[in-house]
C-alpha cells in the first residue's frame, strides 16, 4: 500500500492505495496531471492509465473510496449523489474499480470545477 496525494488547486486529499492490479497500473504512471471534470457530486479526471475490469467491480461505492473508471481511463471521486443515484447512494456511471481509499474527507472536493487542473503523485513527492 502507498500514500498518495491528488492536488486540485489549493484543495489536497491524500489516499491509500489498495493491493489490486489496477491500484499498480495508476502507481506505475505517477506523478501524472490532468484536468478536472464534474459530474454532479463527483470529481473525475481522465489519466494515461489502462486496466480490466475487476472481479469486484461495481456501480455503487461508498463515500471515501478511490475509483477507476475502465470505459474513460479516468479516476473518479465520489463524495456525493450523482446524476444515476437513487436516494443518497453514489452511483458512478458504470462499474468501476475501487483501488483506494481516501485519508480525509472527499468532500473537500466540492469547489472544484470542470477545467481546474489536477496533479496526483506519491505523497513523499507532493512538497
């Protein structure tokens, strides 16, 4: 497991990789930079990163864990309802990869805006 850190302007989340292959093709890629982009109370950012759908893969994922988007090679970061939501789940788009879990409150991410640029690297790199 590694820390890492996704940075959109002055916010900072730090997260906790899971042992899963698609947590090692994201590890391998880092440092990256992207540009935010929203979907209801979810921040996403597409990433040069590719990866198959896990066994546990699933639309519904809980406030605090880290997704990976295969149909987009985006990481997505629920903390919220989204458009496909029914009462007050998180429901991504599709199913997705759970391969972290975030050390604070995601919902720290709700200033962000679609356009804002993102830097995500191990958290030893984020100084």
């Amino acid at each position: 497991m590694e820390r890492i850190v996704v940075r959109i302007n002055a916010t900072e989340l730090g997260m906790t990789t899971r042992d899963t292959p698609t947590a090692e093709a994201i590890l391998k890629e880092l440092p990256l930079q992207a540009v935010a982009q929203t979907w209801g109370e979810e921040v996403y950012f597409r990433v040069p990163v590719s990866a198959a759908l896990e066994d546990d893969a699933r639309d519904v994922v809980e406030k605090g864990e880290i997704a990976f988007w295969t149909g987009g090679s985006a990481i997505a970061i629920g903390y919220g309802r989204t458009p496909a939501s029914r009462g007050d789940e998180i429901r991504l788009v599709t199913a997705v990869n759970v391969w972290a879990d975030a050390n604070g409150d995601p919902a720290d991410l709700r200033e962000v805006r679609d356009g804002d640029p993102v830097w995500i690297g191990l958290a030893r790199d984020a100084d």
